[in-house]
C-alpha cells in the first residue's frame, strides 16, 4: 500500500483509535508533572516539541533576512489556541472564555492528568489565565515597528545566555546541537522580537511551576487532539467548528482525512491528485500563457506609470523579470525528499504514522538550519485550493487545486479567465511589489528598494482608496442607510463599524511609516558600521606607525581619508538620527489615536453593546480544510458513524 494509502486507511479506521485512547500521550505528560524544576520543565517541552505542539518559543529554519539563499534559525512565538483577534477584542474573548475553559479542562481530564497537591480547581482556568498573558507579549511586541518585521541576529550560546528558559532550555530539550550539523553555539540565529522574549522570560519566571506544567501539558494534548479518538474529536469540534465557526454539523471523516493527508504528506497526496486529473498538461499551458499575458500588461503600466520615480521603476522591473513562477504541482525530486524516512506506514496505527512523519520532518527541518534554501519546495499540497507570494524566494505558487471551476476551465472564454482565476494570479504577484515587497529586493533579501518619494505617493494614493471605501454606505434591512465612518454615529453598532474603519487606516498610516522607520535605521547601521571599519584602519595605521617611528606618504593620505569619510559617516548618521526622531514622533501620535479608540472600544463594551462574533478560521484547524475531498478516488469510500 502506498504512504497515502496506509495513512489515510489509518486515518479512518477510529476503532483502532478509540482502542488506543490517550495511552501514546501517557509518557509525555508524565515527564511534564515529574519535572523538578522551570529549567527541566522547558527541557522537556522542547523534547515534546520535535513531534509536538510549540510552546511559547517556536524554532524552524527560514530564509536568512541578509542572505535569502541560506537557511538561519528562526526564534519566533508560538501560536495558540486561537487567533490573535480573539484575544485582543475584550467582548470577544470574554464571550469565548467559559468554552475555552470547558475545552481545556476537557481533554486534559481525558488524559487523566493531574497535579499532586495542586492549588488549582479547574486546570482549564490556568490555560485561560496563561493565554491571556501570553497574548499581551504578542501585543506588546507588534506595536513596535521594528521588532516586528525585523529580524536581530545573535549567537546560540547569546540567546541561551539572554533567555535561559524560553530559549535555551527549550533548544536544548529539542537536541538542535546534535541534530543540526551546522548549528553550533556561535552560529547565528534570528530572534524575530526582543521585546517578546525578554517579557516572556520575565513571565515564565513570575508563573508557578504547577501553572506552567498545566499549560505545557494542555499544548501537548491540543496539539495532537485531533489525531486521538472520538471523545477529543468530540471535544476539538465543540469548540473550533460548533463555537466559534457557527457549524451546525461536523464534517464527513473523509473529508477530516483529506486534511491530514493535505498535512501531512502534502507532495504525496498532491502527486496523486494531479494524475487523477489527468496530468493537467493542457490545463497548465493555458494557465502559464495567462499568466505571462497578465505579466506583460504589468511591465507596459509600469513603464509609463507617472508617480514612480525612475530608480524605483527599475527595481520593480528587476524583481518582476526575476519572480519565478511556479504552479501545477512541484518537481519530482520533492516526493523523495518528503519520503525519506518513511520506508513504510502502518494501516491500522494512525497515531504512531503522524509521530514518525512528524520526527522524519523535524530531521529534515534540522539539517536544514545553515544549509541552502531549496528553492523547489512549495508551502502547501499541490491539491489545495490556494495560492501564494513568497517575498523570500520571489516566487509566487499556484497549486493545480486552484485550477478548477469556479476559479479555472480550460474551455472557458479568455475574459472568463482572466476575470476569475486572472484576479488571484494579479493579487498573488502584487504582493511583491506593495509596501511589505518594498523590503524585499529582487533576490528576496531584506533591503528596502523604494525610494522616499515612492514612499509618500505610495501612502497619498493609499489613503484616497480608504477614504474613496470610507465613504460607501449600505442599507440595513429596515432601511435605514448605514453612513461611513467619518459620520458622526447613530448607535453602538453603527460606532463599531466606525471604529473598524480607524483601525483599518491606523494600520495602513502606521505600515507606511515603518517603511520609512525601517530605512532610516538600515541607513544608520551601516553607517556605524562603515565608521567602525574606518577606526579599526585608523588603529592598524597608528600600530604601523609607532612601531616603525616612520610614517610612508601613502599612510599619511590613507589616514586623511579615514578621517574624512568618517566625519561624513557620522554626520549622515546624525541625519539618519533626526530622521528618526521625526518618525518616532508620528509614530507615538498614531499610538495615541489608537489608544483612543481603544478606550472609546472600552465605553461600548461598558456601555452593554456586544461586539460581533468573529468567524476567522482558529491557527490550530490550519488552512487545508479548503482541500478537495479527494480520498474517496485514493481508497474505497467508506461510510463511518464518526463525523468530526
């Protein structure tokens, strides 16, 4: 049997679940309540973490900010149970907190866990507790426009120094030195945000030990819950798909298995969708002729495109000849790397095939640290109904999922297709080139290619479209015109949809001017750095001299320019300085008008209002539930009692 076809055999065979129960999470959880200590405890996690959930600290090997081609490790958050939004929006959260406590304390009661002598009543109000504190790190650190985009390198042996549990414990328990052959303590590794770890470490030392073995124990369970049996399936969909999407049935176990399969051997299971269809060789050729069409159209609005000043015109040009497209499915080389590891899958033990999946990933993620980016990997199964940019690679994908009614037909008009799937390809591609692709050259590295002017009449025809979208008004059902933002309201519902308009326009005020913060302080380092370099010449020079007592005509003018250059370093840096002072004085004013309507959010929720149910799709249930439900052409369709 193929890997696709044992896993997924194994996938829905729930009896050979439910036998098992919570028994292959036995072990782990015991090593989390017989830890001795903060130190051991995050030894621990990291060790769960290989095959795991992440907690608190998130490691995995990316693109290198300064060097795209070279993977570094990236020290970044973890996710949690929710998304961000859900968090931030006080009404929201205190509407979703009673199930998020039921939730929690149901599948840590389901595994039996428990703390000997422990303060606590309710274990799931510990989750909430450490969440909610958690999520206020997360907060803290996206405020701040640099430490939220840009990357600080420090050594390994730096970041364990520094952060010595969220970091260091927590790598050590992962085993990165000893599976990593590039890893050492002096390699360079890429904190995402100072000012995240430095509070989180803080926390972490202020939160008792029975709190944190509590939520380590509850990351754990969550994140292998949905590969369990039926009463944390029962659990998982209460809560992500009856509570907070507003499902009124769940899903059909095949459609549940599409996903896992789309997860977790995603070139497979791609692999196999694409010859289903037939190869899509004819469906590939009209895509690929669109989408130079549509690249060509591009490049004549760009050459005559009056705002652009002609250094950022050639920039774009470069990075548009450079962007590579890829699409259908990936090459074939990616199905032996994705099997590697995996001589064979076992049809009637699920939980045991995603734990040696997971591992032979984490291996592979491991020697990926320090090595080369593998340009040919994609992000996602070539059978998702998806697309996306990556400013890292400059490469834009288009898996074969997409290339289907409603978005795709080959027989189609040429207006049908440019005016359905021709919309995604010019989205996906001008990713590249709005104000998060400004940071990013052609080669994708992290340099800041447009110039102030472009800056400024990027944000004035910016801001015309939120206000041209700010003006639009709707009626309700009772027919009453529902005004724009800037009217002055009429109710507390008609406020909130105010108040997410200002959010909209902070957003976009505050994005431009991190662009141009960003530049201000690349532009300041390395000046520094320039200067710097010049003193080390000036020290050699000095050394040469003393110790020869002679000084050559050539030192003489060496020294003179040293001198120079460096005075006009730091007089540049000066300049960069006031730059920034500039910026950071708009930038407290923009925290200023969000604090405001923070509080007038407050004077809603005081005031008794309810703000409004969000329906984004949790962090935790992933983007491949859009799968196709393809498993019933893998193996024969099988009608199973259990719904997710």
């Amino acid at each position: 049997m193929s890997l696709v076809g044992a896993l997924f055999a194994s996938c829905m065979d729930m009896d050979a679940r439910n036998a098992i129960g919570a028994n292959p999470l036995q072990d782990g959880l015991e090593s989390i309540i017989n830890a001795k200590d903060k130190q051991e405890l995050f030894r621990v996690a990291g060790r769960l973490a290989r095959t795991g959930a992440d907690f608190i600290t998130s490691l995995s090997p990316d693109s290198n900010l300064q060097n795209s081609s070279v993977n570094v490790l990236w020290v970044s958050h973890a996710d949690l149970t929710l998304n961000d939004e859900y968090y931030e929006n006080p009404q929201v959260l205190q509407n979703l907190e009673e199930y998020l406590v039921t939730y929690a304390s149901t599948i840590l009661n389901l595994t039996g866990f428990g703390l000997e002598g422990s303060e606590y009543d309710n274990y799931g109000d510990v989750v909430l507790g450490v969440e909610k504190q958690l999520i206020e790190l997360q907060s803290y650190s996206s405020l701040d426009p640099v430490s939220a985009d840009v990357c600080y390198l420090l050594s390994y042996q730096e970041a364990t120094e520094n952060y010595p549990l969220v970091f260091g414990a927590y790598a050590e328990g992962m085993q990165l030195l000893d599976d990593a052959p590039a890893l050492t303590e002096d390699t360079d590794v890429a904190l995402l945000s100072i000012a995240y770890f430095e509070k989180a470490e803080e926390l972490v030392m202020l939160l008792s030990l029975d709190a944190l073995k509590t939520y380590v124990a509850f990351a754990y369970i969550n994140g292998f819950a949905k590969y369990l049996s039926e009463p944390f399936l029962t659990a998982r969909y209460e809560f992500f798909r009856a509570t907070i999407l507003g499902t009124d049935s769940p899903r059909r176990m095949e459609t549940v298995c599409a996903a896992h399969l789309a997860d977790l051997l995603p070139v497979h299971t791609g692999v196999q969708y694409v010859a289903q269809r037939g190869g899509m060789k004819e469906t590939g050729e009209v895509f690929i002729t669109m989408v130079e069409e549509i690249l060509d159209t591009m490049i004549t609005n760009i050459e005559t495109l009056d705002w652009l000043d002609e250094l950022t015109r050639a920039n774009v040009l470069k990075k548009l000849n450079a962007l590579e497209i890829m699409y259908v499915q990936p090459d074939a080389e990616q199905l032996d790397k994705e099997a590697e590891g995996l001589a064979k899958l076992d049809s009637t033990a699920f939980f045991a095939n995603v734990e040696l999946i997971k591992m032979a990933r984490f291996v592979a993620l491991a020697w990926a640290i320090g090595g080369d980016v593998d340009r040919d990997e994609w992000g996602m199964s070539s059978a998702s109904v998806n697309a996306y940019y990556t400013p890292y690679t400059n490469q834009v994908v288009f898996p074969a999922g997409l290339m289907q009614q409603p978005f795709f037909d080959a027989s189609n008009e040429a207006a049908q297709i440019f005016g359905s799937l021709g919309v995604v390809v010019g989205h996906e591609i001008s990713h590249g080139f709005d104000n998060t692709g400004a940071n990013f050259d052609a080669n994708g590295n992290w340099n800041a290619w447009w110039t102030e002017a472009t800056v400024l009449e990027f944000g004035k025809r910016a801001q015309c479209l939120v206000d041209q979208y700010s003006g639009f008004y709707t009626e309700a059902e009772d027919g009453e015109q529902l005004v724009p933002v800037d009217a002055e309201p009429t109710d507390a519902s008609t406020r909130r949809r105010q108040l997410v308009g200002l959010f909209d326009r902070f957003r976009s005020d505050y994005t431009q001017l991190s662009v141009k913060l960003r530049e201000s302080l690349r532009l300041q380092h390395r000046l520094m750095d320039k200067c710097l370099q010049m003193k080390n010449e000036l020290v050699v020079c000095a050394i040469k001299i003393k110790t020869t007592e002679q000084v050559q005509a050539d030192e003489i003018k060496s020294l003179s320019f040293y001198r120079d250059e460096c005075e006009y370093a730091w007089k540049q840096s000066a300049l960069s300085q006031a730059r920034e002072r500039d910026a950071m004085r708009i930038i407290d004013d923009l925290r200023a008008k969000m604090e405001d309507l923070q509080l007038q959010v407050k004077a809603l929720v005081a005031s008794g209002a309810s703000a409004p149910m969000m329906r984004r799709r949790p962090q935790s249930e992933g983007s491949n539930e859009r799968m196709l439900a393809i498993p019933v052409l893998l193996s024969p369709k099988m009608q199973v009692p259990w719904r997710d």
